[in-house]
C-alpha cells in the first residue's frame, strides 16, 4: 500500500506500465465536475467516479476486500475518507469464493489499521492490500483507477 498526494504521483509511474497514463490523466481532470460513472480511459485502465454518503466502519467493513486481477489507485476527490487496512496473508476468514468476473474477495476479518485521505490524496492497494473503504461522514466524492495487472 502507497498513500501520497496527487502532486507527487510521478514517484510512483515506475511500478507499474499503466501509472503513468492513469496519473496523467487524473491530473487532466477538473476532478471536483467529473461526471459519477465508469469509463474505460485506456487499455487496462478503468476509473470509477463516485459520490456517496460516507459509511460506519462497521458496514464498511462488510465489504472488506482484495483484487487479484487490478491495482487499486482510489483518490479522494472532496471529504473526508477513512479507510480500514488488513495484509491479506493475514486474513484468516474468507466471506465466499472469490469472484473472477468482478475481480473481488470478501473477508470477515477486522482491519488492522485505519488512515484518513482528503482531498487531492491517494492510496495505491495492491492485490496484497485488503481494504474498507469510503468510511466517513458526509459526501465523499472519490475516484477509483482500476489498474490491471
């Protein structure tokens, strides 16, 4: 897991053959109008913009999960968002099968940690990288690049 701000996202454009082209094209954006929706930007690059109600810890929880097939880059556009963490070689309680066409497993576990992004901050999660997001109160406004593997 890598949290940062958006300014200094060029650190990162090495690890992966897509980072680049998905920072570049979040840095294009008038992020706080983008428009709620999926888009596919780029081969093996799709962002998810949303703007929700923040959650409890407790339902956010209910939905903590891992990728293998994507690299989650999720970017606080406006609000406050907490995000609940976990290694996945430590989770010990999977919530069903894995799902390879929505590229998601579920666990029971609790997170170990939780960390707060604000606007124009980011947290890279790899497929290691069991997460709750969207933990808060009020309107988040948030931005997901699904960055396949």
């Amino acid at each position: 897991m890598i949290i940062d701000t958006l300014v200094e996202a060029e650190k990162y454009y090495g690890l992966h053959k897509n980072f680049k082209a998905a920072f570049d094209y979040l840095k294009a954006q008038d992020l706080l109008n983008l428009e709620i929706g999926k888009f596919d930007i780029a081969d093996g690059l799709k962002v998810i913009v949303s703007d929700n109600e923040g959650k409890t810890a407790e339902v956010a929880a209910e939905k903590f999960e891992c990728h293998n097939k994507n690299i989650d880059i999720q970017l606080c556009i406006r609000g406050n968002e907490t995000i609940g963490w976990k290694p996945r070689t430590d989770c010990k309680s999977p919530k069903g099968e894995y799902s390879d066409e929505k590229d998601v497993l579920f666990y029971a576990d609790a997170p170990d940690m939780h960390f707060g992004l604000t606007a124009n901050q980011f947290v890279i999660f790899f497929p290691e990288d069991v997460h709750a997001p969207m933990i808060g109160e009020g309107m988040i406004k948030k931005l997901v690049v699904k960055v396949r593997i």
